[in-house]
C-alpha cells in the first residue's frame, strides 16, 4: 500500500542462534493456510529454481542480486523483524526510495513475515526546501498507518532523514 503525499547503510545480514526466533520465523513463512501463495513465497519458490538468476542491478552503485540473493536478505529481515517482538498483521512504514535495493528485500519480508507494508515518498525535493512540511508528511502518515516500525534511510540525496526523524 502506499501514502502518496508528500540511507545510506542498511544491514540485512543478522543471524539468530535462538531456535525459538527461528520457529516463530518458519512458523510465519510457512503457514499461513491461504489459497494462494504471498510474494514472500513465490520468491522462494523462484529462488529456489533460478538461484542465479539477476533480478536487481544498479550498474551505478555495483549492485547486482540474484533471487538467492534477496530471498536470503529478505528471509534475515524477516526473521530480525519477528525476533525483535514485532508480530504477523504488525505495519511497517517505509520511507525508503522505490530505487533502492533494500526496498524490495523490505517489501518481501514484510509479505514473509505477514506485516503490513505502507511506502511513503521521502521527497527529497520538499525535505530541503521545506523540512516541515516533510515532518509533517512523515507525522500523519504514522498517525493514519499506526505504524509499529519505520524503515529510512540514514541521509540520501543531501538530506539527513534521522535529523528529519
């Protein structure tokens, strides 16, 4: 879903040793008794068939991933997300770009992990000539949202999101 109104270090790499997160993180990928399979399960699936194969690239910044690649970032996400108490039906705000790879992991371990995902534009534009008018974007968004986490980037484009935050 996303609210259309209105950094850069992201680590996806955590490893839980608790077998009680892990359970709770297979127990929500695994089974959700849908009809239908989530994103979050389809990228499995092609993963597991096409391990190799190039699904995001920016020749810009030297990124290249494959599906195993981002079934692996977002499956770690998933489970950091679970592990750190949020639960299946939780809602996540991203204020992430839709141009960078770790919105993409983020959006399949929110479909993993059974969260709820909202995008709202960081509008870089409105964030340096009006900062207020960006806090008051973000404020609303998690008022409407009742989001229980926010996902952003450190700074990008000139802009400072945790001195915004």
């Amino acid at each position: 879903r996303s609210l259309s109104s209105v950094g850069s270090r992201s680590s996806f790499g955590y490893l839980y040793s608790n077998t009680n997160v892990v359970a709770q993180c297979n127990s929500a990928i695994n089974s959700r008794g849908m009809a239908t399979i989530s994103a979050g399960e389809a990228l499995t699936r092609l993963a597991s068939d096409h391990p190799h194969m190039e699904i995001i690239r920016y020749e810009h910044k030297n990124v290249k991933w494959t599906l195993k690649h981002v079934d692996y970032y977002s499956d770690a996400l998933a489970c950091g997300f679970l592990g750190t108490g949020l639960k299946p039906g939780d809602v996540v705000l991203s204020w992430l770009p839709l141009n960078v790879a770790e919105h993409h992991v983020l959006q399949f371990a929110c479909s993993k992990a059974g969260m709820l995902l909202y995008h709202l534009d960081p509008n870089p534009e409105l964030a340096k000539s009006n900062p207020d008018a960006s806090k008051a974007a973000l404020s609303k968004a998690l008022e409407l949202t009742k989001a229980n986490v926010l996902v952003q980037l450190e700074a990008g484009s000139d802009v400072n999101y945790i001195r915004l935050t």
